[in-house]
C-alpha cells in the first residue's frame, strides 16, 4: 500500500515528514486536512489516540508524531538512513530533535500565529493552502472565531509570543555557534537532528519548497519584519541545510 501523508501544509512537523519523504525518494500522497476539521479524520484513524498532525498511513499501519515517524521511515526504508548508526551521533541526534520538537516547534508556532492572527488576509491562505478553495472563504467569514479558538487551543497572547521569542532566540545562538564549529548536529553526516532544526525554523525564512503561499515582505508586520532582519545571520545557517539537503 501506498505512503499516505496526512497533513497540514502550514505545519512545520508535516514539513520534517515532507522532506524525510522527500530526502529518501519514496513517492507518497498526501492528504491535506484543514485545521479544525481535522479532528474527526484524524481520530477515526488513530482510534482516538489523538488529533495531531503529522500522521502516516503505510500497509496497514498508523504512525502518529513526527519522532516516530522518522523512527518508522528509517526502520521500513533504511536506504539515506535519517539516524546515525554509531554512538554517540545516534544519541545526540535523537537528543537534539526530541528538544526542538519540545521546544522550538511550539515556539516558532505561537510567535507567528500571535503576530499573523492579527492579519487575517495573511494567516487565512496559510492556513487553508492545499485544501478546496471554498475553505479560505469558510475561514474569513468564521475568522474571529479561528483567531479565539486558535489562541486558547495553543495558548498565544501576548505574553507567550514573548515568551517564544526569547526561547527562539535562545535556540538560534546555540544552534549557529554549534554549527559555526561543525557541519551537523550529531556526527559526521546530515540527519534527522538538522532536518528538525530546519523544518521547525522554517516558516521564518519561508523556503519555496514549503507548500504554502508565504506572505510577500511589505505584508509582514513591521515587528516580525525587524525581528527577522536582526536574526537573519542564524536564520541563513539553518536556510542553507534546507537548501543543501531539501
Ligand atoms: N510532537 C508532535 C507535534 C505535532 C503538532 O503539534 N501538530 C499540530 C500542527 S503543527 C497539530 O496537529 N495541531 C492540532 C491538534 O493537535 O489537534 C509531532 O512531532 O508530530
């Protein structure tokens, strides 16, 4: 049976299964989901395990989360292996994802959606992209609802986007002294490690490969624009792994 994907385009997780998918040539399908509407299908799937995205469907089986399902793509395909076999590159590789998983996932989430719910012409696209047109309509028309729903579902005010920015900003000085010193996060090879911290800091400096309509510069909110110019010079070290390895 073939892989099937399900997703969100905007989703920064679905993005590190995207290109894991990608990096080891499987041909896959994808099934795009709108959030909100999600829940249902994705439940129905894993028997009420959970909701979140990403998730696989492969011969029967259900993977949800994005840790296992790299565990699972390595262990079915283990051609371009995403886990180092030695140790310690295998130890600090699954250290360095489990982290930017817990931490700059939810970070660079609740940063942007705080700042682009108060857009709803930006947010709208990114969130609908790659599911029936009408769902943008659908989604204008309920959107101080999405907004309400959206913020109290991942908890994002004002103090959160804070609180996210330090964390950001905290990840990204480490991660660019590390990989001012060596190429990769854990060993002597691209792995799952580099793909998570690039697929998470992604949405920041908004790679073409990323199936979603990024918002054009003069619509980005001058507080995010300034940010993201002061942070350019370790945003471009995880940009150029993305477009090394994607
Ligand atoms: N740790 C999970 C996080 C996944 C996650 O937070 N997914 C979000 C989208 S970015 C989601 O599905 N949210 C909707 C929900 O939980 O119902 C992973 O690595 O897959």
């Amino acid at each position: 049976m073939a892989l099937r994907l399900y997703q969100f385009a905007i989703s920064h997780y679905c993005e590190k299964i995207r290109w894991a998918l990608d990096y080891k040539e499987l041909s896959y399908e994808t099934t795009t989901l709108l959030p909100g509407q999600h829940i249902k299908t994705v439940r129905k799937l894993t028997r009420g395990a959970g909701a979140s995205v990403p998730v696989l469907e492969h011969d029967g089986e259900v993977i949800q989360g994005s840790f296992d399902i790299l565990d699972y793509l390595d262990r079915t395909f283990p051609d371009k292996p995403l886990t180092p076999a030695d140790e310690p590159a295998r130890t600090q590789a699954l250290e360095w994802e489990k982290r930017l998983d817990a931490e700059a996932g939810p970070a660079v989430r609740c940063y942007s959606y705080h700042h682009f719910l108060q857009r709803p012409k930006i947010v709208v696209p990114l969130l609908a992209a790659g599911t029936p047109f009408y769902n943008r309509i659908l989604l204008s028309l309920a959107f101080s609802r999405v907004n309400e729903v959206m913020r109290k579902w991942m908890k994002i005010n004002e103090k959160t986007a804070e609180e996210s920015r330090k964390a950001m900003e905290g990840l990204l000085v480490e991660l660019a002294e590390i990989y001012s010193r060596q190429p990769f996060l854990g060993g002597d090879s691209f792995s799952r490690a580099d793909l998570t911290a690039a697929a998470l800091f992604a949405p920041l400096f908004q790679p073409e490969a990323y199936p979603v309509p990024w918002p054009k510069p003069a619509r980005i909110p001058k507080e995010v624009k300034d940010w993201l110019t002061q942070w350019q010079p370790q945003l471009q070290v995880l940009g150029k792994l993305y477009s090394d390895y994607r």
